[in-house]
C-alpha cells in the first residue's frame, strides 16, 4: 500500500510534492512526510516576503520552509524569484530604469538564490508572465526590460543557483492553447540568447465542471498530454507544479465528484506518459487551508484531502492514474 512518492519513485519519476505553509496542525505535518517527497513553500520565498524593502532581506519564514525540508527528507521545489504578484510596490512602483531595473532582479536572485544554494532543487524563476490569449503580460519588469527580463532572470539564476533545476512556470497552459503556444516561444527565446532553461511548470488549477470563473471544465488526457509535450519537445522537463481541481461548493454531489476524481486520474496519466514529466506538485494538503476559495468565490473542495485530513475520491483517483 504506497503512499503518493512512493508510488511514482516505483515508476522512475522523482517526486510526489505539496505546497507547505507550516503551522501548527498535526494530522497536516504527519501527511506532508508520509505522502509526500517534495515541497514548494507556498509563500515563504516570494518577493514581498523576502525583500519587502529594497535591500532588506527577511529570510526566517523561507529558512523554517527550507529547514523542515531537509529535517524530514523532502526536496524542495523554490517559488518564486521574478514574479508581478505577491511583489513589493518599492519594486512595481519604483520608476526604476532598465539598467537599474535588471540590478534590482540580480541583488534579488542573488541573494535568495545563494541563501538557499544547498537547499533548493528547484527553482521557479519566472512565473506567470503570459496573458490567456499568449501574449506577454504588461509588468513593470516587461514594460521597463522588454522579454529580454526572461532570459535575463535565467542566466542571473543560472549564475547564482547552478545547481537547481530552473523553470518557467505558468497556469492554464494545460490545455495546449494559445497560452501553451506563449509558453513554448518562451523556451525558444531563452535558448535563443544562449542561456539555460531546465523545464516548464504547468500549475494546474483546474476546475472539472464550469465554473464562475472557468467556463470550461479541464482538458481530456490526450490534451493535456499534448501539452506537456509542446514544451518538453524542445529539450526541457515538465512538471505539474501547483494542482489542485476546484468545483462549485454549493453543489457537490456524487456525478460532480467522480468528474472531479476522472481528471485527477487523467492528469497522473498524462506526466507518466510523458517521459520528461519529473514529477507533479499537489497546491497545498487538506481543502481546510486551500487558497481557493478565498480567490475563487463559491469554489473549492479542489485537494486530496478533506478538512479532516481524510482521503478523498480525488486521492483515490490520482494515485490509480500513477
Ligand atoms: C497563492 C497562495 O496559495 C496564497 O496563500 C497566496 O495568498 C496567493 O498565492 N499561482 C502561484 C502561487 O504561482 O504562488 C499562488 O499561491 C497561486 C497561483
């Protein structure tokens, strides 16, 4: 009877992981070392929680997250170092020029990325610079730099991190759209100015019925296949890095659930067909503390397990699809 890592480690993938904001809940400490072999801070390591005034560093949130990974074995997927959101307004609203611009990013990758050089498997670099439609996202780092901040903020993490695995890392790019397309001409243009790039995250919040804020339901496997392998075609690993399957909580009924536990089969089946997939990342343990229904009015119930930390259908579901 393996647990979730020890399930995908029999299949030669790396990791099972969960998002992890420590506190106090027993029950939740227990599943995140049984379950589970890798972790991504869910918020300890963002920019207003690391640099919340320019060159003033505030490391002891990321240190406990980074701590209690190595303390009990877990890698540690790092999140996140050039980001619009969760991002100081010394930073978005500082009028800062280019060049002053890009030496704002590497004082900024510099030193998380040193501070935490033998921790961190893996690195989110850039996250989350794409529109729906593929298009760049207007932020202060695009409109200032132009897209060059990508593959500036990759050579700079490359410099500073050389031994994690870095990563563009975007949502809604799991159902091989337009916005898949943005991710794969992301990739090209890193590689393009020479500088390494070791993978794609597809985050993953998906909803498995039509939502007030997702009018469609999540992609089939073949499409979420086809997904992965937009990007993975051109040399890189993927992973699922922040998943979670959101439904309507004021109408949660049997056919809703096993719609729900069909697109967490499909989505393991999808990385274990795709042999770049390294491993897939669950948003967080028990629905008690998921961010979603705090951003997503009316949704929720999206994690594997409830809140009491039982199993859900959702478990079931995604450990048959590894
Ligand atoms: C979310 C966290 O879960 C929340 O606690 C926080 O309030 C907002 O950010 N994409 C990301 C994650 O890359 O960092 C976000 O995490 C969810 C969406």
């Amino acid at each position: 009877n393996d647990t979730l890592y020890q399930a995908i480690v029999k299949r030669g993938r790396s990791y099972i992981g969960t998002a992890v904001t420590l506190r106090n809940e027993t029950k939740e400490l227990d599943i995140m070392k049984t379950e589970f072999n890798s972790m991504t801070p869910e918020n300890a390591m963002k920019w207003e929680s690391t640099e919340p005034s320019q060159g003033i560093f505030t490391f002891a949130d990321g240190d406990r997250h980074a701590n209690f990974a190595k303390e009990n074995g877990l890698q540690l997927r790092c999140h996140t170092l050039i980001w619009h959101s969760q991002l100081p307004l010394w930073v978005s609203q500082g009028g800062f020029d280019n060049a002053t611009l890009i030496q704002v990013m590497e004082d900024h990758i510099k030193a998380l990325a040193t501070r935490w050089a033998d921790n961190c498997n893996q690195w989110d670099v850039v996250n989350e610079a794409l529109n729906e439609n593929g298009t760049y996202r207007s932020s202060v780092f695009y409109e200032t730099i132009g897209e060059a901040y990508i593959p500036i903020a990759f050579r700079l993490a490359k410099k500073y991190a050389p031994k994690a695995l870095l990563f563009y890392n975007d949502y809604n790019i799991e159902d091989n759209g337009n916005k898949t397309a943005g991710a794969v001409r992301i990739v090209k243009l890193i590689q393009s100015y020479g500088v390494h790039i070791d993978g794609v995250g597809y985050q993953g919040h998906l909803t498995s019925e039509p939502t007030n804020t997702n009018p469609g339901s999540a992609p089939n496997q073949a499409t979420l296949e086809a997904a992965l392998r937009a990007t993975a075609d051109l040399g890189v690993d993927v992973a699922y890095t922040e998943l979670d399957v959101r439904l309507n909580t004021t109408t949660v009924n049997e056919a809703a659930i096993a719609r729900q536990t069909a697109v967490w089969e499909n989505v393991a089946r999808a990385c274990l067909n795709v042999k770049q997939c390294i491993g897939m990342t669950v948003w967080g343990v028990s629905d008690k503390y998921s961010w979603i229904p705090g951003v997503f009015k009316g949704e929720g119930k999206g994690l594997l397990f409830d809140d009491d930390y039982n199993k859900k259908e959702a478990y079931y579901g995604f450990k048959r699809g590894i």
